[in-house]
C-alpha cells in the first residue's frame, strides 16, 4: 500500500504540476529545414525545388507526391499547396568548394563544423541556415538576401535573366513570412485564372469575326474565295438553244424518274420465252391436276 514502514513521501511524487515546455534545440531545427527533405524527410539531393512558400523538397518526393495524394501519407499537409509540378522551382545552387561531404571527420579527430553543400555564388556565405537565403521565382538561383540587399539590381547575378521584386521568395522564412507568400501566390494564381478565361474570350471572339467574314466575302450565288476554298471549280456557262418552257419541264422531272429502266414489251417476246413464267397458259391447271397444297418452290426427291 505505500507510506509503511518509515518511508516518507515527498511533495514532487503526490503533487502533480504542470508539465514544462519542451525547447526545441535551434541547431536541429535547422538541420532538418535546410539539410532534409520537408516531404519524405530524407536528405536533400540534386534536383532540389522550392516550393512558392519557401520550402525545400526532393524533386523525386514530389512527383511521388502528386501522382499518390494519398491523405495517410506523413508529412502530405506541408505540400497540399502543390497542385502541379508547374507550382515549384527547380533550384540552380552553386556547389561550396569547403564540402566533403560524409567523407569529412571519419576518425572524430578534429572539431565538425556545420559545412554546407550549397553557398551564395556572389557573397559566399554558406545556405546552412544562419543566413538567410532567396531564390528567383523565374530563373530559379539562388542568392542570400545580403547579396541582393547589397547590390541592387534587376538583372539576375548568375543568369542575367531580368527579374521583379515580385519574384523573389524567401527560403525558409518564419511564419509571418510565410502568410505573406501564401497571399502572394494566392493572388498570383487569380490572376492567372484570369488570364487564362481573357484569352479564351478573346479567342472564341476571333473564331467568330473570323467567320463572319467568310460568310460576308461569298458572293451572291454562294461561291466563296477560290483561295480559301481547297478545291477550285471552274464554271462554264454554255448557251442552250431550248425553249424557258422546254428547260422548266425538264427541271419538273424528278431525278430518279431519269436512272428507271423502261418495261420490257410482251408483245415481241415469243412463247418459248412466255412459257418459262408462271402467268403463261401452259402453267395453269385445272382443279383436278392441282394438289392440296401449294407452295412457291417445291421440290421433290
């Protein structure tokens, strides 16, 4: 039962308080946003994307991703805003010429720094996460926000691409940072929305202009342009030495009136030629030469 035999209970065992908070360490936080995978959690591996919000993915998992959108898989609610492989930036990082990679401090000799595979090609601060880093949403480099603070300019340092102020994102920003891309890309895919329904307007609007047109160049007897027609007829008028009347009757006569054969004429027919159709008089027979029943094709065996 406890309390028996001189042991003494202390305040901390009966008394229960409040948990504390558990702090998260920053160097691992750090470590799992811009050395692993925010999808599949494995480590960052050439070709890297970024999302509009900043995050950093595996092209692979992201593939994966789209063609399973699966709601039990961990981690699917960082990605649910990638509805296309068209919604994420393939990244062009310039190598750190300091990364050994895992080949570095094997023995545990020496003091390991948090080296880092990727760095500004402009300042050359290494993307480990304790500066702050950027990408161009068009051309996709990759530069720390110190470099494009310090030289101010709109053509790109790497590719010489031109850019707007707009399509700078920031890589793993915090979370008001974050709430401020997503307006950004929610605005953005409006507007594309909107682009997208002008021009279709706009389209079926030339279809239809175009149409009329064509309709408007036929002549009066409703033959179009020879160039735009595939096939040109060449129209001969020849003059007819008949009669209005003679050529009225013959449009009155209908069509099929003309491919008929004509009857034969029975009078002309001999009667070998007669004797071979049922309605010839040789054929007919009398009550008593008729049987019982009758029937078109009879055969006997």
């Amino acid at each position: 039962m406890g309390c028996d035999g001189g042991t003494i209970p202390k305040r901390h065992e009966l008394v229960k308080g409040p948990k504390k908070v558990e702090k998260i360490d920053k160097n691992a936080e750090l470590v799992a946003r811009w050395y692993y995978c925010t999808l599949s959690q494995e480590k960052l591996k050439r070709p890297i994307v970024a999302c509009e919000l900043g995050r950093l993915y595996n092209k692979d998992a992201v593939i994966e991703f789209l063609l399973d959108k699966s709601p039990d898989k961990p981690h699917a609610d960082s990605a649910g805003h990638i509805k296309s492989i068209k919604n994420v930036i393939e990244l062009n990082l310039s190598d750190n010429p300091a990364w050994t990679g895992d080949k570095g401090n094997t023995k545990g000799d020496t003091y390991d720094e948090q080296r880092a595979q990727f760095i500004c090609p402009v300042v050359g601060l290494e993307m480990n996460g304790k500066h702050r880093f950027c990408v161009l949403r068009q051309c996709g480099c990759v530069f720390s926000e110190r470099a494009l603070k310090e030289i101010k300019t709109d053509i790109c340092h790497k590719c010489g691409g031109n850019f707007k102020e707009d399509d700078i994102i920031l890589l793993n920003g915090d979370k008001e940072e974050v709430e401020e891309l997503r307006k950004k890309m929610e605005e953005r895919r409006v507007r594309a929305k909107l682009d997208k329904k002008s021009k279709k307007t706009k389209h079926s609007e030339s279809v239809t202009a175009n149409g009329n047109t064509e309709e408007g160049a036929a002549g009066p007897s409703g033959i179009t342009n020879g160039s735009k027609s595939n096939t040109r007829e060449k129209i001969s008028f020849i003059p007819s030495s008949k009669s209005s009347a003679e050529q009225t009757s013959e449009k009155a006569v209908p069509s099929s009136s003309a491919t008929k054969r004509p009857l034969p004429s029975t009078d002309k027919k001999s009667e070998a030629y007669k004797s071979i159709f049922t309605s010839h008089s040789s054929a007919k027979r009398t009550k008593d030469q008729s049987s019982n029943w009758v029937t078109h094709t009879a055969y006997y065996f």
